[in-house]
C-alpha cells in the first residue's frame, strides 16, 4: 500500500511517523468470524481508538470486505446503520468499500 501510495505523492511512512496517519490493518476469514451473532463492536473501538489517537477527520475503510458472506442480513444490516450512525456523529468523513462476490461472476466493488 505505500509504494501505491507513494505513486501518488503522498508519503504515509512520513505521515504515520509524524502522527498524521495511522493505518490498522485486520484480515478476518468469514469462517473463522461467523461463528455468533454478528456484531461491529470490535471495529468500532478500534475506530475510536484510532480516530483519537490521530485526531482523525477522516476515516478510509475497505475492512468490510467480508460482510456479505454473513448468514443472519438483517443483522448484518442493523449493524452497518450502527456504524454509519457512529461515524456520523463522530463527524469523519468517511469511504467505505465492500466488495460482492457471487459464485457467477467477480467481485463487485
């Protein structure tokens, strides 16, 4: 990601060094994670804790790339109006991406 980055001008190894940017990265396997009732609890503290730590205004997030493999939708759902109601009133300015896969075709973003 910062060598992608780094094509475009912006150097994060400098701004996480400066406290300008802090990048946390979690990989989660749908089989490993679906397992209970789905909750976004976890990401929203590390969210919190992250957005404090930088003083953050805003929030990029690809970490949902696994959502939609979920078996319980509607909760799935109420959960994500939880986090949008979250980021909304911590006042980020957010980008999310979620990708779909379907077994007839490639993911969609």
């Amino acid at each position: 990601m910062v060598a992608d980055v780094s094509s475009l001008g912006f150097d994060l190894d400098g701004l996480e060094q400066g406290g300008r940017l802090l990048v946390d990265a979690l990989t989660l396997e749908p089989q490993v994670v679906d397992t209970g009732d789905f909750d976004l609890e976890g990401l929203l503290v590390r969210l919190a804790f992250s957005v404090k730590k930088v003083g953050a205004k805003r929030s990029p997030s690809t970490t949902l790339s696994v959502v939609p493999t979920f078996s319980q939708p509607s909760l799935v759902r109420s959960e994500l109006r939880r986090l949008f109601r979250w980021l909304k009133n911590q006042g980020l300015t957010t980008v999310i991406t979620v990708s779909v896969a379907t077994t007839c075709s490639p993911p969609r973003h």
